[in-house]
C-alpha cells in the first residue's frame, strides 16, 4: 500500500518567532533538513514533506536513529501498522508514525511492497 498521507500546505508563512527546544531523536519527525508538513508552523527546516502512507511488511520493525544497523534503537513498531514515509536514502527509510511520532529508519525491506 501506497499512497499519499492527508495533509496539505501551510497557508500562512512559515517562520520562527522565538528559541524553540530541539526535540529528543527518534520522537518528532524533524532532521535539520527535513521535517513533516504538520510540523511547518512549528518548527523550521529546509524542506517540508507530504509522507506517503505505508504499511509496516509481516515481521514488524525496530526503528533506528540513524542510518546504520549497529545505531541505536527506537520505538518497536508492529507488523501491519501504517507508517509515514518521509525519505529514502538507499536501502535505508526514514518513517514516522504520525506527524507526533515515533521516527526512525528502517530498511525499506521491512515495509510492505508498495501496490
């Protein structure tokens, strides 16, 4: 299963109006240079993305913080769950639960094979 998640653009500008926390790793949806649509009035980064939705394949994934299969591990997400994909990079897939998270990467060998 693919298809695109239901969010739509900003309509106002998109800017910081004071210091804002950096989230911790693996929680928000947000890299330096990326970041999920829902997350634009809030936090700022070089470019939003509209996730496409995607379903996790039969034998569930563990979510890494970073692109490497000795990084650290995230949340467990189960078989069947739908994700947000936000980015790929290789082999390796940036998803996120939801606009409020979890994220992480997987190998996109773990996600469903897309209709």
């Amino acid at each position: 299963m693919s298809r695109p998640a239901d969010y739509t653009l900003p309509t106002k500008t998109v800017g910081l109006t004071g210091p804002v926390r950096k989230p911790a790793p693996g929680t928000l949806p947000l890299r330096g240079d990326l970041a999920h649509i829902a997350l634009a009035g809030q936090y700022l980064a070089t470019q939003y993305v509209i996730p496409l939705c995607r379903e996790v394949g039969p034998d569930g994934a563990h979510l890494r913080l970073a692109m490497r299969d000795d990084a650290e591990m995230g949340a467990e997400i189960t078989a069947g769950t739908t994700v947000e994909l936000l980015d790929c990079a290789g082999d390796w897939a940036w998803i996120a639960c939801g606009p409020e998270g979890p994220s992480g990467y997987v190998r996109l060998s773990v996600l469903a094979p897309s209709e």
